[in-house]
C-alpha cells in the first residue's frame, strides 16, 4: 500500500485528503506546518508528498528545497496550491506536478497514481 505523506495548515483539507486518499487503497499520513512535515518523512519514508506552498514554518517551497537538496531524496510530489503561478518553474522538476486548490479529487488520485507509476 503506497504511502502518502500529506502537508496543509488548513485541518479541512487535511482531512480531506485522509478521506480522499484512504478509499482509494492509500495509507496516509499528516503534518500541518513545513518543521512537522520534515519529521514525518523521516518517520513515515512516505512514497508521495503533498504539499500546500503557503504554510507556517517556511511553507512548501522550503520543504521541498530541503528534501531535494539536503537529502537528496526524489520521492515524487505534488504542490496543492491556490496560486500555481507561485510553483510554475517546480513543475519542471522531475516527479513534480502542481494542481489548483480547490482540487478535484479524481485529479488528485490520479496526479498520485502517475507519479507512483501505477497507471
């Protein structure tokens, strides 16, 4: 069962997502600011991320500088924003896609299933 590690401030959209991703056959797990987030993936080991860009504690952006650039980790991720604008040139990295808030779910599994390769 993949692993899903996913970062908002927002408790709404993080249960969302619990709910989301949890009948579609995933194990997910929270955090709700970028420090959280950085010692959940050292616990959980997750397969996926999703990120919000704008959070307390550095926000998206900072967490997904430290994870491929201090770690040098590629665990793919997906940035879930209300200004896409603000991550555009992340899109271009490998296994990085960024999706509009509010996001539809089916777009949702779907964006997670073509990182995890499963479809």
């Amino acid at each position: 069962m993949p692993k899903i590690l996913a970062v908002d401030d927002d408790a709404c959209i993080l249960e969302l997502y619990t709910e989301i991703f949890t009948k579609a056959g995933f194990e997910i797990q929270t955090a709700e600011d970028a420090s959280g987030a950085m010692a959940k993936f050292q616990e959980v080991k997750p397969d996926l991320i999703i990120l919000d860009v704008e959070m307390p504690a550095g926000g998206g952006q900072k967490v997904f500088d430290r994870l491929r650039n201090l770690l040098l980790t590629p665990t793919p991720i997906i940035f879930s924003t209300g200004a896409p604008e603000s991550v555009a040139g992340l899109a271009k990295n490998l296994n990085v896609v960024v999706l509009k808030k509010p996001v539809n779910p089916a777009a949702l599994i779907d964006a997670a299933k073509k990182l995890l390769k499963m479809i």
